[in-house]
C-alpha cells in the first residue's frame, strides 16, 4: 500500500533536506529555471526566449544516521547494514556500506525531502514584458522535530519500566502537480536603474498527502520485548489513490488549490563596454511556494487518544489485510475497544506549500566573470504544512552563451556544508551543489546530490529588443547621471 510506504518513510527514515541546484537558477541563461526562483528575473536577461525540455534533481541527507567511510558513488549498489546488529562473518568492508544509527541523545535537526521534475516550459519577451507557461512535479517531506526515538538500537538499550518522554512532533508530506504561469515586467528609473517586478500564479493538483502528528508529552515504556505508551494523544491525515475494496491503488488527483510567487528585481546597468553583461551589480527578492491544496477526495483524518495501550497490538493488526483501509479500521478498534470508526473526523483536510523567502545578489566583477550569493529561509507558520529548507550559499560563474561553469559553497539548514560545481554546454546543465560527498569518501556520509536540465534557447547574436534597451547606458560626466534612452 503506497500511503503506507510514504507514512513509514516520514516517520523511520529521516531524509532529506532539499538544495536549490544553483546551476539552474542563478545565471543569465536560467530562463524557465530562473523565473521559478524569481518570477521577475527573466524580463532582464539575456535570451529573447527559453524552452525547457526536461529537468530534474535528486537531493538526499539524513540525521537519522551515516555511511562510514563512504562516497555517494562508492556506495552504489552496495548492501546497506545497521550498525548496531552483529556483523555476519562473511562482511567484507570492501563490498558492503555499513550504516551507523544515531544515538537519541544526540541533536538533530529532523527530516526534509523535496524533489521537483520540470516538465516542458517556455517563456519569452515582449518590450518591457515577460510572459510564461511551466510545469511541474514535486514531492515533499518534512518531520523537523520528529524525535530520533523509534530506532532499533535504541528500543535495544531502553531500561524496563523506566519512563522515556516524547515530546510534540509532527510529519508531513506531499505529492503535487503545478501549472503555472509566469508574467514579469521591468521599469527604467529616472537614474538609469531598472526595476524589474514578477509573478507566477498557480494552479495546483494534489496526488498523494498524508501527515502524523504528536498533539502532546507522552511517557513510553520497556518491558522486556514489549512496549507501552501512557496517555497520548495522535493524529493522522491521509489523500490517497489507494482503494478502499482492495489492495489495488490507482493515481489520481485527490484536491486542488492554488499557489503564487511574487518577486522583483533591481538591476543596475553595466558601464563597461568590454562587458557581456546587462547588469554591473543586480539584488533580488522573492516569496515562493505560497499556497495550499484541499484534498477532499479518498481523504481521511483520524484521532487517537491512547491510554496505556501495549504497541505490541501493532504487530498483530498488520496480518492478512483485507484491503488498503483494514489497518485503519483495526487501529480504531484496538484504541477504542472494538470500535473500528470512532477514531475517524474528516473527510477533508488542507496542506500548504513549502513558503520561502529568497534573496540574491548577483556581481559582474569583469567580462564574463560573476560572483553571486543566494539566502533561501522557510516561512512554516502552519502545522500542517510542507518546509522549505533554510539554505545560504556563495558562488562564482564564468558563463557565455554556449559555455557556462561555476563553484558555489552552501550551508544548508546552517549545519551542512556543502562544496558544488556545474557545467552547462549549450544546451546541458549537470552539476551538483555537494560534489565533495558524490566523488569523494567522507568519514560521516550524510548525504548528496545531483541535478541536469535539457533546454532549448535561441541561436544566432542577442538583438535589441523594441522599446526596451538594456545596452550599458552612459553617463553624462558633469551631473553624474545615466543619460535617457
């Protein structure tokens, strides 16, 4: 059964915060990619338009524990083991991964995934406008205090009858589709600057959701091979194609909403003659992902409120499924005597975006040369709600309109450092912003990435657009100022 695979994801594997595969988004040339990270980004750039094909990346960490001595590419293909088992007689270190667990008394900063694949988009320019049409698949996961309690070496070291305390969490996740539209538009200033001003409003599709949450303190008990919780109080919430006759599943789409990013750009102009470049310094501001989806199809929401009940009935309620709901019927009934509907409260529920604020600032330090930094915080204020990651990161690029590389280090949720690079020749970007852990053995394996993208931009010389002229302005030299076009 799908939803329970993603709720057993959530809660036991603590992966993995997302990374804005910089690559993508920051240059010149990012086009489609660009205005999803700032809607008003592209009405200021370079091509006249930008057709994405296809693009995806793939973004994995945990702290729920490590591979030792291990890079992304090493451990390929390789059987991953718990490192608090004992070891078969056989291992050999050379062709197994061993994963260590961490301890529970160690600070951790909970669990993100996000993945997003970009479907054919375009956008283009018209005078002072810009306008387009993208799309969208994302998934998301978050548990950002979930407690990293229910491992088993852990459950393995618990003292009988000696009370352990698990506090407050909750996990969300999320499957969802995107259409949206892109509408930018970019003002000349008195001074010769140019504010640049954007939109995306979007029509979301929600697929697959489900959520669990801790409402309060609880104290969880060993006895010997059995365990015990006092007084909890949970809840779960779950959209899913599964059906409710069966063990069959069929995707579809289980709510609607919608979404907007807001962004703005101010770009001051060149003056170098030698440059390539529209801008000599440029600051952005964006808020992304702000929206939510209602799921009212094939969705439920139940309470649990649990007194002295043995977490041993778990095991026993899994066995011969009639269909994909038999559990949730079962699990009513062994928290409330017998009563497989009374844990049940909506048919409905709500799960909003993944809202960041974003602010970048982009420098052409001579031709073809720019250094770059990038600042993305979460706005989560809902509990029910998807969290963007916190990431902070510097860069440089050399980029022309064939060739493009750069380097960029990052620090994501202000914890873990991250070493990338990119390439993009033509029309191909590949690049990972944590290439240390994907090409090299780190002691504490935690994570990596990598992401690519296939675009079609316009070939021959960049010409002027009417009504609109970004070549460097001059300056009159007895006021000091930039000259009207």
């Amino acid at each position: 059964m799908r939803l329970l695979l993603i709720l057993f994801l959530s809660n036991v594997f603590n992966f993995s915060f997302a990374q804005r595969y910089l690559g993508n988004h920051i240059g010149g040339y990012s086009g489609i990619y660009g205005i999803q990270e700032n809607p008003a980004s592209f009405v200021t750039k370079k091509p006249n338009w930008d057709v994405n094909i296809l693009g995806s990346g793939l973004f994995f960490f945990t702290e729920y524990g490590y591979l030792q001595d291990e890079s992304l590419l090493s451990a390929s293909g390789k059987s991953i083991m718990n490192g608090m088992d004992t070891l078969p007689f056989n291992y050999s270190k050379d062709k197994n991964s061993l994963f260590f667990a961490n301890t529970y008394d160690q600070t951790l900063t909970g669990l993100m995934i996000q993945q997003t694949i970009h479907l054919p988009s375009f956008c283009f320019k018209v005078k002072r406008f810009s306008f387009g049409v993208f799309s969208n698949i994302k998934i998301a996961a978050d548990g950002l205090d979930a407690p990293n309690f229910f491992n088993y070496g852990n459950l393995q070291q618990l003292i009988d009858f000696q009370a352990y305390k698990i506090t407050p969490f909750s996990v969300n996740a999320m499957a969802w589709g995107e259409i949206g539209l892109n509408i930018g538009y970019a003002l000349e200033l008195e001074n010769g600057h140019t504010l640049a001003v954007g939109a995306n409003p979007k029509y979301l599709l929600g697929f697959e959701a489900a959520y669990i949450q801790n409402k309060s303190d609880y104290n969880f008990y060993r006895e010997r091979d059995t365990f015990f919780a006092s007084s909890a109080n949970a809840a779960v919430g779950f959209a899913s194609g599964a059906s409710r006759s069966s063990n069959n599943y069929n995707l579809g789409v289980q709510g609607t909403g919608l979404g907007l990013d807001l962004g703005a750009e101010y770009i001051i102009p060149n003056e170098e003659e030698e440059s390539n470049s529209p801008h000599y310094m440029k600051f952005g501001i964006a808020v992304k992902d702000f929206g939510s989806i209602k799921f009212d199809k094939n969705t439920e929401q139940h309470n649990y409120s649990i007194r002295e009940v043995d977490f041993g009935v778990l095991t026993t309620i899994n066995n011969n499924l009639n269909h994909n709901y038999d559990l949730i019927k079962r699990l009513s009934a062994a928290v409330y005597q017998g009563d497989s509907f009374k844990s049940k409260i909506s048919n409905e529920m709500t799960i909003h975006t993944p809202t960041s604020i974003n602010l970048t600032w982009d420098y052409n330090i001579r031709s073809d040369f720019y250094i770059n930094a990038f600042i993305g915080r979460r706005l989560k204020t809902l509990e029910r709600q998807i969290a963007a990651p916190n990431v902070m990161a510097i860069g440089a690029r050399f980029e022309q309109r064939w060739f493009e590389a750069g380097a960029n280090i990052s620090l994501t949720e202000d914890t873990w450092l991250g070493i990338g690079t990119y390439i993009r020749l033509g029309l191909l970007t590949i690049g990972s912003d944590h290439i240390n852990a994907l090409l090299f053995s780190q002691p504490k394996l935690r994570g990596a990435d990598v992401y690519l993208s296939l675009k079609i931009m316009p070939f021959g010389n960049r010409e002027k657009e009417e009504g609109i002229d970004y070549a460097k302005p001059k300056k009159d030299k007895r006021s000091g100022c930039y000259k009207q076009k």
